[in-house]
C-alpha cells in the first residue's frame, strides 16, 4: 500500500503559470479551472493550495478559508530561476497538480518529482500550441536570430512559457502520473481522463432569483435580453450574434456582454460597429453572476469551429445550465453532448439559423424554459463541483 492510499487528507498543490488579472486571477480566480479544481478536492477532505506566478501585473487573487494562494514574483530567464527555486522549496505537498504542459507549471513538477518522487496530474484546458499554429508551428532561427534570442534581454526564449518550451513539454506529457481534460479534441490528442468543469449549482440556484425583479435592476425592464456572461474573442462568435440582430432588427432585443476582453480592444471594435444592440457590464465576481445570470432571457454561446474553441470547455454554458436559461449555441466541440436535448443548436458562423432560432424561443418562451429547467438537471448531474469531485477521487486512489 502506498502512502497515498494511507492518507485520508492530502495536501495538493496546483501549480499555475499565471495568477495575474489576465490569466487565472481573471473574475477574481472563482471561475478559473484551476480553482474549479480546488473546490472539487477541498469536497473530498484534502488540503489545497494554489501556487503561482505574478509576471510584471497585478493580482486580486488572496487566500481564501479553505485554499492558500501563495504568488510569487515571475521575472524572464536567467532571473527566473530564482523564482522557480522559490516555488520549489514551498513544494511540500503529496500530489502536484500541474495546470497546462508549460515550463512554469509542467515543467517545474518534473524537477520537483526527480528529486522526491510526489506523483504528477497534469491538467490540459487548453491547446496552447493552437495559438501560434498548431502542428504547423516551427522554431528554425538562423544561428544570429538564435543568439538574440538567448542573449538579448528581450530575447524571445528569456519567455518561459515561449512556445519552443510547450512544444518540448506537449511531447512528454506521458511522463505524467496522470492527465486529465475537459474535452474530448484534448483527451483525442492527449489522452487523459475526461474531466469536464464543475458549477457550484448551490451558488448558481436559480429559485433563489426573480429574473423580472433582476431585469429590474440592471435597468433592463424593457428589452428582451440575450447574454454572453464571459470575454469576448473572435472565435467565440459574438460577431454571429450581433449579425442575427441586425437581421431581425427589433430595437428591444439586446446582447449583454459581460466582463469585456482583458486581452486588447475587441469590445471597442464590437461597440463601434453594432453598439446599437450591446450592453455592456463591468468584471463581476463570482458571487454577483448568479444575479446577472438570472436577469437573461437567452444565454448565448455561439462558438467558431476553430481549433482554439474546440480545445475549450466554455464556461458560460453552465452558467446558463445551472439558472435554468434557454440555451443558443452552435454545434461545436463537445457542446452538443454537453447540451444533449436541453438548448437550440446551430451551424457555426450561421446568423440567418441564430437569427430564425432566436424568434423561435421567444414565440414560445415557455417551451424555452422548460428547456432550461431540463438543462439545470442535466448541469448538476454531469457538470456540478460534485461530479467533478466524484471523478477527481478515482483518479487520486489509482496513483
């Protein structure tokens, strides 16, 4: 028997590359995978910490009653040694759990593992090769492109998490104890165990919400309101949506977008073209999206068939699950088995369909929410913090 099996409670470790605003301290980390992953594990009885690297912005993540986050400056190579050897040393748990195959994560599990023998889970949320190119990505530098690279202080390979490294790091994600994915193009192309993102359906409870009292508050009394309850990117479709807006053309629908791009300016570019039909609401916690979720009539999830949306689980569509909405999505990745009979599902980049579908739930809006209400089920039996708890449990034991 090994020790793991002896041990009741564990003390995890989730490894993150990047605790900033812009990467996992997004929405103050409540809806991030990575603490996704802590919440499912803290159900199990274990101890959880979340351990990570702050480069050059800010954080508002902070410990929290029941996960310890513990951020370390992150500087570029050669000085970022003297970071990952901070992080090293604070590495005192039986089971790391390292978020996506990166040199900040990944990498420094294996280093720690060398010398201690703590099992591995590597956790794949996401393709990040699919961001430079996917299969077609190459580094071929001339011997002088090279040396800039190295040498100079910008160099391209003084990045840690550089695609040169994650590609090195993709290669050997077998070295892992153990892998899980949120999706099925990821399990295809890494293996691993189907682990899909939970929703705390307690805190997202929609007998708890008076959606007309919501709509009330926000000021939005008077439309019909469709919603993105996430950021806006190009693959995600947003564009098809306001397209089918300008098809139908009534004045009273209108799309909330909620949290906006932390990345660049898309939302501006979206505003100035069909700002006619958006509204716009600010980066809410966790504890407030239950409120603004509840104040939708339709939440919309209109992924692009690129290779970016098919590696990601999206989020907002349990948000829209667990209260119970009319779901308008397209037939992209694992959506459609997400979904199953629960929401109205469309061809990728087809605004004429999302423009019919749309008309379509709200000629019998009854039949939309009792759709809802099926897809709320479905949420808490397949895609709660509990089913992820209960897959998490087997994964641990078998180490």
């Amino acid at each position: 028997m090994n020790l793991l099996t002896q041990k009741s409670q564990l003390k995890i470790s989730i490894l993150v590359s990047d605790l900033s605003t812009s990467g996992a301290g997004r929405w103050g980390g409540e809806s991030v995978r990575s603490f996704l992953l802590a919440q499912a594990l803290i159900r199990l009885g274990h101890k959880v910490e979340i351990v990570g690297f702050v480069f050059g912005q800010e954080s508002n993540i902070t410990s929290k009653a029941d996960i310890v986050v513990t951020q370390v400056t992150g500087y570029n190579y050669p000085k970022f040694f003297k970071s990952a050897t901070q992080v090293l040393r604070n590495l005192d748990s039986d089971i790391i759990y390292a978020m996506r195959p990166k040199s900040t994560t990944f990498g420094l599990a294996i280093l720690k593992r060398l010398r201690t023998k703590i099992p591995i889970i590597l956790d794949i949320d996401d393709w990040e090769l699919s961001w430079y190119g996917g299969e077609t990505w190459q580094y071929r530098p001339s011997l002088k492109q090279l040396y800039r690279d190295i040498f100079k202080p910008d160099g391209a390979l003084r990045y840690p998490d550089h695609p040169f490294y994650i590609n090195i790091l993709e290669s050997i994600t077998n070295k892992a104890n153990a892998i899980t994915i949120h999706t099925k193009f990821l399990q295809e192309k890494f293996g691993g165990i189907y682990v899909p993102n939970g929703k705390d359906t307690e805190l997202f409870n929609p007998d708890k919400y008076d959606p007309a009292a919501c709509r009330n508050y926000f000021g939005w009394s008077d439309y019909r309101i469709l919603m993105f309850p996430g950021a806006p990117r190009p693959y995600k479709g947003v564009e098809d949506v306001l397209t089918a807006l300008d098809i139908l053309n009534q004045p009273d629908l209108k799309l909330v977008i909620v949290g906006g791009s932390p990345y660049d300016d898309y939302d501006a570019q979206l505003m100035e073209k069909w700002g006619r039909w958006i509204i716009k609401l600010p980066k809410s916690p966790a504890t407030e999206m239950p409120k603004i979720v509840a104040a939708a009539h339709v939440v919309v999830v209109p992924q692009r068939n690129t290779p970016a949306a098919l590696a990601q689980f999206p989020l907002k569509l349990t948000d829209g699950m667990a209260m119970a909405k009319p779901i308008l999505a397209t037939k992209v990745g694992d959506i459609p088995e997400i979904v199953g009979e629960t929401a109205y599902l469309v061809d990728s980049g087809d605004s004429e369909a999302i423009a019919t579908n749309i008309q379509l739930i709200f000629d019998d809006l009854s039949l939309a929410n009792e759709k809802g209400l099926q897809a709320r089920q479905r949420c808490i039996e397949k895609y709660s913090i509990s089913a992820m708890s209960s897959t998490l449990d087997s994964i641990i034991k078998s180490l």
